[in-house]
C-alpha cells in the first residue's frame, strides 16, 4: 500500500467527513449478513466481472474486500486501500470522480432517514490496472451501516464496463 495521500484523496475524505462525526464499531455478524443478502443478487445482476467493498466514511478507506478483485484489476485485497485505489483512477476522471463523491455527500445528507434505502449511487471510471492497461469500472454504493445522524459504512461494488462503455462520461 502507498503511504502517501493525494490531494484528492484528502478532499474525498473532507467530504465524507460531513456525514459521519464518530467513528462505531461494526456489528460483523450483521456486516456479514449484509453481505451474503447482496452478493446473491449481485452475482444474478452484474453486467461483468466484478469485485465488491465495504467502506468505512469515517475513517475513509476499506474495511472488507472481495477476492475476485485480483482476477478484475490485478491487486491482491490486502495491497488495497482507498487511498491506493484513488490513485489509479485515470487523472483526466478524478475531478469527475471527487465532484460526484461530492453531489453524493449532499444528496444523502439531505435525504429523510427512511427514504435512505431506497437509493443507490452509480458512475464510472477509467481504472489503471496493476498491467498498466485502462478499464472502465462502474461504481455502485449502497449505504449499508447508518443511523438518524451519521453514516458509517457503504457497499461498492465495482464491475467491469469497458466491453460495454469505451469512451464519454
């Protein structure tokens, strides 16, 4: 892992800083089981190889990741952290992808608490793969561990586009 933090790393953490102020410690029975019920419907649903995260807002990097990562961008879980993949996302998309991370933050601190579960987020990216070629990763997110006042963590689930979506934003 990298032990040095982008610039845009560091606003992405600012962001996801204003909608969590403590950090709580996870249920892992419950994590789990969260998990299991979407990696059901994932592997019925994905358009593409895939690869799937649990992110922890508060201290901004990953707290669980899939193995099927190594076989999608070439990284063994234990070489990754938010950090490390945020560098390797093409420079020409970065401000795209920290813009929507901002939209993101405000849309979801806006929202009732009850609506909260009914909304997913989604865009994509150029991702510089351990190889050195660029795939196109679509990114998902669900929140998956919040209350009334913070949230905590979120589902990604990253998948494989570049057979469907070559160029464009």
């Amino acid at each position: 892992m990298e032990s040095s933090q982008s610039k845009y790393y560091l606003t992405a953490k600012k962001f996801w800083k204003t909608v969590v102020d403590i950090e709580k410690t996870a249920d892992s029975y419950q994590l789990q089981q969260q998990i299991e019920f979407h990696k059901r419907l994932l592997n019925i649903f994905q358009a593409g190889s895939f690869y799937y995260l649990v992110f922890n807002m508060y201290t901004g990097d990953v707290e669980v990741i899939s193995e099927e990562c190594e076989n999608l961008i070439g990284y063994k879980p234990d070489e990754l952290s938010i950090p490390f993949l945020m560098e390797r996302i093409h420079p020409d998309d970065k401000p795209y992808f920290l813009n929507f991370e901002y939209k993101v933050v405000e849309f979801f601190k806006s929202l009732p608490y009850e609506k909260i579960k009914s909304y997913k987020v989604q865009y994509d990216f150029r991702f510089k793969r351990k190889d050195g070629h660029y795939i196109r990763i679509l990114h998902q997110a669900i929140q998956i561990d919040y209350d009334e006042n913070n949230f905590y963590r979120t589902l990604s689930l990253h998948t494989d586009i570049s057979h469907i979506k070559q160029e464009g934003k």
